[in-house]
C-alpha cells in the first residue's frame, strides 16, 4: 500500500481492524468443536480463511495477486455458502422451535446476500491491483466495500454457526417407519490438548542441574567427624 496516502491506508486499516474483530469471534465459535463429523465447521473454517486471504489483498499481503484472484475467491465463498445452507437447511427443517427455526433461516438469508455482494465487489476490475507488494487502485471505496461486504458475512456465518447448534439442540429424537432419524451434523467438542504426566527437562536444564550438581564443595569424612566433635553441647 505504499502508493497510497495516509489518510487512505488509516481508514482500510481502521476497516481491517473491524473485520479482525469479528474474525476472532468466528474463531472462538467454531474452535470448541470437533469438524471430523461436522460440515458445517469445516465450511465456516473455509469461509473464513478465504475472506482473511481477501481482506489480506486490500493491505497488498496475502497469496492472492490479481483481481481475477479475488473473482474466483469470491466465487469459493459463495459455493461454501451454499453448501453451508444446505445443510442448515436440513436442521432447520427438523427444528420444532418455531422462533430457533425463524432465527437460523433468516442468517441463512445473510448469508446469501452478503456473499452475493461479495461476488459483485471482487469484480469490479480495474479498481484494485496487487503489483509486487503494492496496492494500486482507482476508488477507495472499492476496497473498503470489499473489506464491509467480508465483514458483514463473516458476523452472519458466525450467527449461522451458533443458532445451528442451537436448533440441532432441540430436534426431538424419534423413530420414522424407515428407522431412526440420524443428525444432519455431529456436535462433539473438541478433545483438549493432551499434556505430558510427567515434565520432560530440556537437555539444557539437565546439563545445568549436573554442573551445579558437580561444583559443591567435596569435604572429606574426617573433617567432618572432627567438627561434629569439637561442637558445644548446651
């Protein structure tokens, strides 16, 4: 971004900072759970590293190089989505709370409109170009709009998220003539981090403990017995 004046790269930084913040409530959301059997973590995970790599491009960072780039990481997004909504879908539709159910359709319905708008961001062409490093565009406006639109959908992918469990919560287990009905995705939390029973020593601070092991003071029996001897007793 070095071809840009300060006034301009403080307001994209100001935007990136807001897309952050919702980035980290999307990261504690999905980071409880476990996305061996869950979709839609998997999903959510995909969005969000993409639009990080999109709002990463506006900064002149990141692997995305040229507008086409941007075009077809939009267009992965808005495929991801889809998937997203499908399933979602799925939970919605077994979901018996009516108010659950309302609530996770309509930010299904974010989800579609921001990554549509997301779509129509990333292609206005010639606006916005990465070159070695640098940021050269024509229109602030078109990387701040790009930044908003990743921001708007990643608070509605992390609303989307947390109603799904919510509403999987309140499916009512029952039996259909053709057998037990399955969850659309599995909730498990994810195993905490396995930590050692017994602390390993670095090499370095066994080495050190020997040395320090090694440079008492060696005093002979003898001594010792004659000190003992010659102690006042009272």
């Amino acid at each position: 971004m070095t071809q840009l004046p300060e006034a301009e790269k403080e307001k994209i930084a100001e935007q990136v900072a807001d897309f952050k913040k919702v980035k980290c409530k999307l990261d504690a959301e999905i980071e409880i759970w476990d996305d061996t059997s869950n979709d839609i973590i998997v999903l959510a995970k995909k969005m969000c590293m993409i639009m990080m790599e999109m709002t990463d491009f506006t900064r002149g960072k990141g692997p995305l190089k040229h507008t086409t780039d941007v075009i077809y990481a939009a267009k992965m997004i808005s495929e991801s989505g889809s998937r997203m909504d499908v399933l979602a879908r799925q939970i919605a539709d077994q979901c018996p709370d009516q108010s659950c159910k309302q609530d996770l359709l309509a930010y299904l319905e974010q989800i579609k409109f921001y990554s549509h708008q997301l779509k129509i961001c990333s292609q206005v062409k010639a606006e916005i170009q990465n070159l070695g490093g640098e940021l050269i565009m024509s229109a602030l406006d078109s990387v701040t709009s790009l930044i908003q639109a990743a921001k708007n959908l990643m608070n509605a992918v992390v609303q989307t998220v947390k109603m799904s469990y919510i509403a999987s919560t309140k499916i009512i287990r029952i039996q259909s003539p053709s057998g037990p009905r399955h969850p659309v995705v599995m909730w498990r939390m994810k195993a905490p981090a396995k930590k050692p029973l017994i602390k390993r020593e670095k090499p370095e601070e066994m080495c050190a403990a020997i040395r320090r092991g090694s440079a008492k003071k060696k005093v002979h029996p003898v001594q010792v017995m004659s000190e003992f001897r010659g102690r006042q007793v009272f």
